[in-house]
C-alpha cells in the first residue's frame, strides 16, 4: 500500500474514532438527562399524588366517586398505584393495569431507596410514601414520547453529521496527505532524473530544518559520495589500464624484436631479462590490487597481537630491502600498569603489511635517517609515528594520496604503483584505527598510526 495511502486511512480511522467517541458522549449523556428528568416527574407526581389521596384521606372518604380517577393523570398514559402497608393494592389510576411488574419490586421499595424499572414498555418508578405513621408504597408508570422522540432525532442527527464528517475526513485526508508528500514527490522526480552521467546534480534541500529536508540532504551526501566513488573507480581504472598496458606492451614487443632479430644467446638473453622485469613490474601490481581488494573484506581473522613485534618483523623486511637505510626505532610514553603494553586486537599479518608500507615509502622517498616512535597517546590508544627526511609532498597532492594508483609528480621516478597507502588505511580502519598523514615539500613526511588498545 502507498505511504499516501496509509496516511489517508489512518487520518480517516483516528479522526471518525474521536468523532465517535464524542458522537456517543453525547448521546449517552442526552440520554441519561432524559433519563433523570423524566424520573423526576415521576418522583413529583408520586408526591403530589400521596399528598391528594393519602394525606386528605380522600380514599377513606369516597371524594374519589366525584370525579373520575384519570382526571389526576398528566403524562402520556400515566399508570398510578398505591399499596398499603400490608402490601394490599388500595388504588389504581386504571383497572387494567398489568400489577405484575409493581408486586416484583414491591419488596424492593424502602424509605431512602426508590426503585426504577422498566415494565410493558413504560417507564416506573416506585418509592415509599409515609402518612400517620404508615408506610404506603406509589408506583408511578408513563411513557416519555417526548424525551424519546428527541433521543430519535439526535440519533438521525448524529447518524447523518457522522456520515457528512466521514466523507470530509476522507477529503480531509487526501488533501493532508498530498500536502504533507508533496515535498517528498518532489524529492523523488528530481531523484529520478539523476543517473551515472549527471551525479554532480543534487536535490532541493528546502528549510534545512524539517525531516523532508534532512531527507535531501542524506541523499545529497549519498550522491557526494556516489559522484566521488565514481571518480575515484573512474581514476583507479584509468591509472590501473595504464600501468599493466605500459609493462606488457614492453614486454611483448621486447619478445617480438628478440624473436624477429635476435641471433644469438646473448642477445637472446638481454631480451629475456628485459621482459622479466616487465612480468615482474606486472606481477608486483597485480599482488597490490589484490591485498587492495583483500583489505575490503571484514572477515579477517583477528586476535591479539603483538605490535611491537610487527614493527619490528616490518623493520627487518624494510632492511633487506634498502640496505644501507638507517631506520632508528625509539618508545613514547607507556604506562606502568599494562601488562602487555603493546597487544592490540586485529590481524598481525595485516598489521604487519601496513607498518612494511610506511617504512617502505620512507626509506625510498628519502636518503636520511628514517625515525620510527612506538608509545601511547592515551592509555587506550597505541601510537606508532614514522617520520622521514625525504621529498615531501604537496598540499594538492596531499589531498589524493589514498587514491588507489595515485603517485605525486614529484615521486613518479621512483619504483612503485601507487598501492602502499590506499592499503595502508584500509587495514588501519578494518582494526577501528586512525591514520594521519603530515608533509611538506623538501621537509619530509610524518605518518602516525592511532589503534584502540
């Protein structure tokens, strides 16, 4: 069902709801006062009717033969009956009165307590008349046509303004809940008009305050974030199709001239090592493109891990790869109450691949000392801080150094793919970490590495 839809039919059901509920109130209290109003002519004219008959003694001395019983009645086909304190019937205002309903309650009826029933349709109410010091028991008995009469036209009335409300609600309704998604249509016609080809288009954010607006600008940052995984899948293919064509083309056409013009061993030979290295250039950066894409999976097993012990695996790597490098390694701050200072949970495989990536970049983008500070910045966070003494790199450039195949201008004679940070901060957020890159051209580069402990 749509949202419109729902919203139509909730207004509709809550709102018909309270019209109900007050539509019942309200006949439920018209009814009670008629009720009561009509009891209280009851009780009047079972007083007035004791006092006639009873308190005049104008039944012990016959005044009743000179005008007829009915002359005392005055509601709509009043019954009237007295009975003595023995419970023997002395006067009814009709001789055909049904007495059978009156000599149930008579047992009922007490000083302070009337009693009120229904009985052939009438309305009754019987209480206790007291006259020398006799209790006498007067029922009285009438129809209220007119009470009823006006409860029958409330019911109509509320019955029609119940039905004339409903199909306002309804129109209410819709026009609530048009309104009220107008703003998300909106939203909706100028999402679809956005595809691959135009994600620099963003939608209306409206006031900035309201839930619809909050709504626009999540999907704006969804398309900043679309546009930008775009361009950087968009680079990273440019970059990618650029450095395997390079090595292969060389390779296939060093294979082609040695097997055009080569005649002997050696040159033979010449032309195998050329194409060796090619392979391996390739090989190197499908191995990068695949821990890259390694770095994305969450599943990686993980436990505790050694730190100290990763940097120092990595130092013996970065060694014999730049031999002649000096990489000086010094402790910051640890606290005296650690057990094991320098365990981290994660993946010491992985751990130990991103700590390789820093001294490696260090140690080729520099001829000086390379300085390496493990230590805490607070007593849950383990800091490692490579700092070098190399080319630096610039603040433009700065801006795109996790793009995967991006390399600096300034570093482009220098082996590599562009692979080493890219995978560097993968690994780093997979363990819940920080990675912090500061630089300055002819200064060096500073990398720091915060893990939760």
């Amino acid at each position: 069902m749509l949202i419109r839809n729902k919203l139509i039919l909730r207004f509709t059901l809550v709102v018909l709801a309270i019209q109900l509920s007050l539509s019942l109130f309200v006949y439920y209290f018209s009814a009670a006062t008629r009720e009561k109003e009509f009891y209280n002519r009851l009780a009047g004219k079972i007083e007035l009717t004791g006092r006639i008959l009873l308190r005049r003694d104008n039944l012990r001395r016959g005044v009743l033969s000179t005008f007829r019983r009915r002359d005392l009645l005055t509601m709509a086909r009043e019954q009237i009956s007295i009975y003595s304190p023995h419970g023997r019937l002395i006067y009814a205002s009709d001789d055909a009165i049904d007495q059978r309903g009156n000599l149930v309650h008579l047992a009922e009826v007490g000083p302070t307590h009337p009693v009120s029933f229904r009985y052939g349709g009438r309305e009754t109410l019987g209480m206790e008349y007291r006259h020398d010091d006799r209790n006498y028991h007067i029922f009285a008995a009438a129809y209220d046509d007119v009470g009823v009469q006006q409860l029958a036209k409330l019911r109509l009335l509320l019955l029609v303004g119940n039905l004339g409300a409903l199909a306002l609600i309804v129109v209410a309704g819709w026009y609530f809940a048009d309104e009220s998604l107008r703003p998300m249509a909106r939203i909706v016609r100028e999402v679809r008009r956005i595809t691959a080809s135009n994600l620099s288009q963003r939608v209306h954010e409206g006031n900035h305050k309201d839930e619809i607006a909050q709504l626009a600008m999540t999907f704006n940052r969804m398309l900043s974030g679309l546009e930008l995984a775009f361009e950087s899948q968009k680079s990273f293919l440019a970059h990618a199709s650029h450095e395997l064509r390079t090595p292969l083309a060389n390779a296939l056409g060093t294979l082609e001239t040695s097997y055009s013009y080569d005649t002997d061993l050696q040159e033979a030979r010449r032309s195998m090592q050329s194409s060796i290295e090619e392979i391996r250039r390739i090989i190197g950066l499908t191995n990068g493109l695949l821990a890259l894409a390694k770095t994305d999976e969450a599943s990686f097993k993980r436990g505790p891990v050694r730190l100290d012990e990763c940097l120092t695996q990595a130092m013996d790597y970065c060694a014999a790869k730049h031999p002649g490098r000096v990489v000086k390694q010094t402790f910051g701050e640890v606290p005296a109450e650690l057990d094991d200072a320098f365990t981290v949970p994660g993946n010491a495989h992985l751990l130990t691949t991103a700590l390789l990536n820093l001294l490696d970049n260090a140690c080729k983008y520099s001829d000086g000392p390379v300085q390496v500070q493990l230590g805490y910045q607070r007593r849950k966070t383990l800091v490692v801080t490579v700092r070098d003494q190399g080319i630096g790199i610039s603040p433009e450039s700065l801006k795109r150094i996790y793009e995967p195949l991006f390399r600096a201008d300034n570093g482009r004679d220098q082996p590599g793919h562009g692979l080493g940070l890219p995978i560097t901060q993968k690994i780093i957020r997979l363990h819940g970490g920080e990675l912090l890159v500061e630089s300055a051209v002819g200064v060096g580069t500073t990398v720091t590495i915060k893990l939760p402990v």
